[in-house]
C-alpha cells in the first residue's frame, strides 16, 4: 500500500462523503423540522435516479442540466407526500411514532414495488452524459469529474440551504415551528405550509443527489435502500460533517478489508457514536 493509493483512496471517500452528505441533508432537515424519520428516504433518491434517466433517454437532456429540473420535481413530490400521507400520520392520538414508522416504511414499499412493476427490476444506466467517464489529475490524483461536480453541487447546496434557513422569514419560520408548532400558529404561521415546505425541501435535496449520481451509478427499484442506510448513519454524524466522515471511513476500510465489507466501518464509526454519544456526534438529535 502507497502514499499515492492512501490519498487517491481518501481523495474518492471525500468526494462520495459530500454526496451522501447532500442525500442525508433532506433526511436531517425533515427529522429535524418534524421529528419525522422518512422510512422512505432512499426511494426518493430512486425516484430521482429514474426521473433524470428517463428525462436522458426521452428528451436528450443531459444529468447535469436536468438536475434542477429533478429537485423541482422532487420537491413537489415530497410536498405532496406531506399533504397525502405524512399529515394524517401526525394526527395519530396514540403510538404516533409507531404510527409515522409505518407510515413512512409502508410508503417506502409501495414506492418500490410501484418501481419494479411500471420500470422492471433490470439494471439502467447513463453511458454518454457529457461528465460520465471522465477524469482530471490534480497532483497525480486521479479525480472523476462526476463525483467532482456532484462533491461542489452538495457544497454549493448546503451553502444555500444554510443561507435559507438563517437568513429568510420562511427559514427562520421553519426554526421557529421546529422549536414550538404550536407557539407560531398563535403569530399566524400555518404549520402544515411549513411542514410541507420543509418534506419539499429534504426531497429537492436528494433529488439533487439522485441526478448526479444516475451520471455514474446503475438504476434499479432497490437503489435507495443502501443509500437510505449510510443516510441514517450520516444524520447520526451531523449531515455535513457526517457525510465527509461517513465517505472517508468507507474509503479508509476499503484500504484494509475486501471492498465488499467496506460497510463495516461505517456501521462501527455508528456504534461506537450510539454507544458514546447517544444524542449524535454533534448532539444535535
């Protein structure tokens, strides 16, 4: 094992870091927002790897331009999943954790097998983007130009979404119903407006995340799933920081162990957090 292969490998895991990052950011915003955990989470990231797929294969349009297109879509769609579904889940008198749980993985099934029937369960791909296979040498590291544009995307939109939540009344009326919902109805904030806002937001986000990553990952009905996990561990982590965190572990395995289990670590790095500190990294949960 060389120098040169250690920073390639850490090269790699940072630039995946930041894209799980953006997929666990719309996760962390709606469980922060609503104490809501979207069970259903990597299907909307499977959602947007096929919206940008179909968008390719039907109307020519490249990932990285039908990427803004994905999130309006996604963002829709999650405001709407809010009203449908989400919203009624909430109303529950009793085991309303219970209750969001199921609500949220039954979602997530029917998403899937909705998935597998209408697209099949064949692998898909985009081979002829304008970004897919390509590489640039930065010190004699060899970057992929996909995971390069997809890492300065999630930075680009964490530094918005930050700026939106500090910086705009609707940010700060999304603070403000996080800390006390039913305080802001007194002031004439509508709730389920916010509530729908923020479940619009968290999938714009992974739709961001989906569209990038359909430039240089297979398209299936079961995609999310491995995501949705690594998201979880990620929010556990603080999103931003737990995304570089998560992406640098699962490199740094990948170095000692077979690449199959280079999940183990990022499963132990959650452990030992659980174990030492319950309430995240950053005990922000």
């Amino acid at each position: 094992m060389t120098t040169a292969t250690i920073i390639q490998s850490l090269a790699s895991g940072l630039l995946m870091g930041l894209l799980y990052g953006l997929i666990a950011a719309g996760l962390a915003l709606i469980f922060g927002l609503m104490d809501v955990v979207n069970f259903a989470h990597g299907e909307f990231l499977m959602i947007a790897m096929y919206t940008t797929f179909f968008l390719f294969v039907f109307f020519a349009i490249d990932p990285l331009l039908a990427a803004p297109f994905v999130a309006a879509a996604l963002f829709v769609f999650g405001a709407v999943i809010y009203i449908l579904v989400i919203r009624f889940a909430m109303r529950a008198r009793s085991n309303v954790g219970m209750v969001q749980i199921f609500a949220t993985f039954g979602l997530a099934i029917v998403m899937r097998g909705l998935a597998q029937f209408f697209f099949t369960p064949d692998y898909r791909s985009i081979n002829t983007s304008w970004l897919g296979g390509q590489t640039i040498s930065i010190g004699g590291v060899f970057l992929p130009v996909p995971q390069l544009v997809g890492a300065a995307v999630s930075l680009a939109a964490f530094t918005a979404l930050f700026f939106f939540i500090k910086k705009t009344d609707f940010g700060r009326a999304l603070e403000a119903t996080r800390e006390d919902a039913g305080a802001v109805a007194l002031v004439g904030i509508d709730k389920n407006r916010v509530f729908a806002v923020g479940w619009g937001l968290g999938a714009a986000l992974v739709g961001l995340a989906g569209a990038i990553m359909a430039m240089f990952f297979y398209i299936y009905p079961d995609v999310g799933a491995s995501f949705a996990l690594i998201a979880y561990v990620t929010v556990a982590l603080g999103a931003f920081a737990g995304g570089i965190i998560v992406g640098l572990v699962e490199a740094t395995t990948a170095l000692v162990l077979p690449p199959s289990l280079k999940a183990v670590g990022i499963y132990a790095v959650y452990l030992l957090v659980v174990f030492i500190r319950p309430r995240g990294l950053f005990g922000s949960i």
